[in-house]
C-alpha cells in the first residue's frame, strides 16, 4: 500500500488540469494507493487577487491558456474576483459529514468554477454546485462553513500544506510563499511507502507520478488502459470528460488520442451505452443506466 497526498485547491486551473493525469493513476493503481485529500486555501479574502492585479477578464482570458492540456472551459468574466476559502472549507465540511464525499464535492466545485458562472464566495452558487453530489447534504455542508469543527479541519489542512521546504517541490521551483511560509502549489502529490517519502511538486506529467510508484512498490499490480472507453464509464460512474478518456485509453507513454477517444464514446452514445452531457466547451460522459 502507498500512501498518496495531493495538495491542492478546487480553484486552481493547474490542479484543475492535472485531472487527466490523476484519473490515469486511479485506474492504473486503484485501490493499491491510498489517497487523501488536503485543501492549500489558495486565498481567505477577494481583495488579496486583487491587490495582484486579478480582474474577471483576466481570469476569462487565463483559462484560454489551459484549454491546450484538453479540460473544458467556458471562459467568461466572472460577476467579480472570489478567494478560494469558502470553497476549500466546503470540501472539508463534506469530509467531516461523510468521510470519502470530499472528492465527489471537489470535482463538483471545480467543474462548476470552470465551466459555469460560479463564483466560489457566494454561498448560493455552492449550494447549488453541490445539490447534484450524491449522498451530499448540501444545505448542511453550507450551514457548517463557519462552524469550529470546519475552521479547526480547514486550518490544519492549511498548516500541512505550508510544510513545502526543504521538500524537492522547492529545489523544482513548484512552491510558493505568497502569505508568508513555504507551501506546495496545487497539484502537488506526496507518496509514502515503508518509511520512504517522494514528492511531486506542482503540475506534473502522468509519467513522473508512474515512474514514483513504480520506484516505491515495484511489486503493485498496473492495470492497462481498455480497448473501448465503456469499462471507464463504468468504473468512473460520476462521468469523464473527453480528454480524461484519452488519457486512460493511451498505451504506456504515448500521447492521448483525443479524436479517437471522442469517436469512441459517441459510438457508445449512438448505442445507448454512455450519455453525453455538453460542460463548457467540451462534454461530461456517462455510463447510460
């Protein structure tokens, strides 16, 4: 068993982009890894991105640089420049109120932040980012932003991941000091196995996460990418997007074909096995039924 550690933060677009990747090694390794969740709260306060200089146009016009890694986006101005805290202390508050759904609400807020007008200070737009999470009491996990049990979960989320020096993320650059301590920088994955403690800093090819486990365990079993995208849809019943998809279907360290994996799933569709739904400027697949 390893033990992985991912650092990150629902309103990150690196993070956000690194989900390829990250569904690669859930596939691959399944549950050989043992993952946990810890929020970096990027920002508590809006006027901190604007004192950098952040405007809505610029964030719409950020996510145009992203698309090349294959995420959907629906890049338009937001209503106004939100902080990362509320969103992050939503994710802890899931984990409290029923420990594993923190995944399920972190992927929701990202898609949301990402493909809709959700802006991530606005406890409504949450709400309703969350209403659609399975087994998620959305109401409740709002109610708890603020509670003791949430700030005291939250903040030791946010100490943890202000622990990046010394680390090898500092020696390649992937951390960041921009509210005093050494932190890790979303997406940034630590993998412990029998006394041994790898780190990944910041975004990093699928490759560099393989060749880690690989060197802690070389005894894991490695599942191979499937001939059609069906047992995905199966195995990832919350829906894949269109690059996730090409990503696990690529053999060893070959590039994504993302034009074939795309003809594969509408095959699907057009035979009744996986539904489309359109996300920003791409689309989210599902197992049908």
């Amino acid at each position: 068993m390893i033990s992985a550690t991912l650092y990150s933060d629902p309103a990150c677009p690196w993070a956000y982009s690194e989900s390829p990747a990250l569904r690669v090694i859930e596939w691959r390794y399944r549950d050989q890894l043992r993952w946990r969740l810890v929020l970096i709260g990027l920002t508590e306060r809006s006027e901190q991105y604007v004192q950098r200089g952040y405007t809505p146009l610029r964030g719409a016009l950020g996510q145009l640089h992203f698309r090349r890694y294959g995420m959907p986006f629906s890049p338009a101005p937001k209503a106004r420049v939100s902080a990362t805290a509320r969103a992050c202390r939503a994710v802890v508050a899931a984990r409290l109120q029923r420990p594993g759904s923190e995944w399920d609400v972190f992927r929701a807020i990202q898609l949301a932040n990402f493909t809709t007008p959700l802006v991530l200070e606005d406890d409504g737009h949450l709400r309703e980012a969350l209403a659609a999470v399975p087994g998620i009491d959305a109401p409740a996990v709002i109610a708890a932003l603020d509670s003791p049990e949430v700030t005291a979960a939250y903040e030791a989320d946010k100490a943890e991941t202000r622990t990046a020096a010394g680390t090898a993320a500092e020696l390649q650059g992937k951390t960041a000091t921009t509210d005093g301590p050494v932190r890790f920088t979303a997406p940034s994955i630590v993998f412990e196995s029998d006394g041994a403690r790898l780190v990944a800093g910041g975004f990093q090819p699928v490759e560099a996460y393989d060749v880690l486990i690989a060197n802690l365990n070389s005894g894991l079993e490695r599942r191979e990418p499937p001939e059609t995208p069906e047992p995905l849809l199966e195995h990832f019943r919350g829906g894949l997007t269109t690059q996730e998809v090409a990503a696990l279907m690529a053999h060893g360290n070959d590039a994504p074909d993302r034009h074939a994996a795309e003809a594969a799933l509408i095959e699907l569709v057009a035979g009744g096995r996986a539904t489309r739904t359109p996300l920003g400027d791409d689309a989210l697949w599902r197992a049908a039924g």
